[in-house]
C-alpha cells in the first residue's frame, strides 16, 4: 500500500510480456493507446520491445523517446484483454486499497449515501480506501467483491469518491490491512465490466489514470 494508505494501481510490465510472447504471434500489432490502457504507455512499450517482436500501435509518439516498431495507424493482432490479463491471461495491473477502520453494523442499519444497503443481520463492516475517484466505479456497490486476507467479502451501499464499504462479517480484519480489488488472486478487470456494464477497457483506463500507479517489470 502507498504511505498515506491511498489505493494504489500496481502495474507488471512482465506480466505484459509473458502474455504476448504465450500468444505464440509474430510481430504481433500491440494496441497501446489511452496510455497503453492506463498500463503506462512508456513503460509498457520499453518492456514489450525489450522482450518481444512487437509493433506497437499508438496515439501519437511525442512520449517515445524510442520509435522503432512503432505506428499510429492500424489495428491490433492481439486483443487488449489478451495483452493486459482481463480476464483469462496474467493481469498486468493490480488495483489494492486499504483497510481505514471497522465497525459493528447492527441489523437494518444502513451504510453510505442514501442506505441503499441495509444490513439483513447483525455484522461487521471496514471502511476501504478506493472510491469513483480512482476508479472504483459506483456501480460496484452490492454487485463486486474484494479480497481481504485472501478472503472474499462484497462491496456493500454505494461507492463513494475515495472510499468504500465492505462487509467482512466475522473475519479478523484490521486497520491497515490490504484490500485487492482485482488482480492477482482476485476478481478480475473483467468480473468488474460483467458486474457494471461497462467494458474492460473502460474500467482499466479509468483505474490506471486515476489512481496512483507503481510500475514494476
């Protein structure tokens, strides 16, 4: 988690290039637009040809300081859900927030704006850090999950803009323990898009923009 317990959009740019180099497609078109999804443009396109054949398809150069096997026009040879790990390949980012604090919610208490959540039976809660303003979109609320401790617990009420609430029942949960929203060991880029209606791409662009990133290989 960052130092001031921020959500924090961890992005592997080795996970980028294990999916395309697993694709088995030569010199395969890379769609790196919208800052290669809210991946990082520079470093995902450094990464891709560091370790593969790639042509990378972009908005504009400017940003490049290396252009070779680089276009702006034409279409991509291998879908953004197979190059980022949507949904069945390795996922590139990791959105992780933190655990603020926990409660008691006693049966037919409400939580967040307008209490469109009431608790069905005594329970606890944690208040997470990660709201629309990093997009965590507020359609997730009382339709997506997140994982505390390896446990999965749902998103309940409506997300707010740097936060949200989930319902951790009984579980040992405590201040400053890390909450995974998708990524590695957790619900996916594209679990969120089935639970929203918004696409994958939508959903990683406006995460990776929005929230701070850490960019590791």
């Amino acid at each position: 988690m960052s130092d001031d317990g921020a959500p924090v959009a961890r992005i592997r740019t080795s996970a980028v290039v294990a999916n395309v180099r697993s694709a088995g497609v030569s010199a395969p078109v890379i769609d790196l637009r919208r800052d290669a999804y809210g991946h990082g443009l520079v470093h995902v396109a450094d990464a891709l040809r560091a370790g593969t054949d790639a042509v990378l398809l972009v908005d504009h150069t400017a940003e490049l300081a290396d252009r070779d096997r680089t276009v702006t026009v034409g279409a991509p040879t291998l879908s953004p859900d197979v190059v980022f790990g949507w949904e069945l390949t390795l996922p590139a980012m990791t959105l992780v927030g933190t655990v603020l604090s926990t409660k008691a919610l006693r049966a037919g208490e409400g939580v967040s704006y307008g209490y469109i959540h009431r608790a069905s039976e005594d329970t606890r809660v944690a208040l997470v850090t990660g709201g629309y303003a990093q997009g965590v979109v507020r359609e997730l609320g009382n339709r997506a999950h997140v994982l505390i401790g390896g446990v999965s617990h749902p998103i309940v009420g409506r997300v707010a803009m740097d936060v949200c609430v989930v319902d951790i029942g009984d579980t040992p949960v405590a201040r400053g323990d890390r909450a995974v929203f998708f990524g590695d060991d957790a619900p996916r880029v594209a679990d969120w898009a089935r639970a929203t209606g918004w696409r994958a791409d939508e959903i990683a662009t406006a995460v990776g923009l929005r929230a701070r990133r850490v960019v590791t290989s």
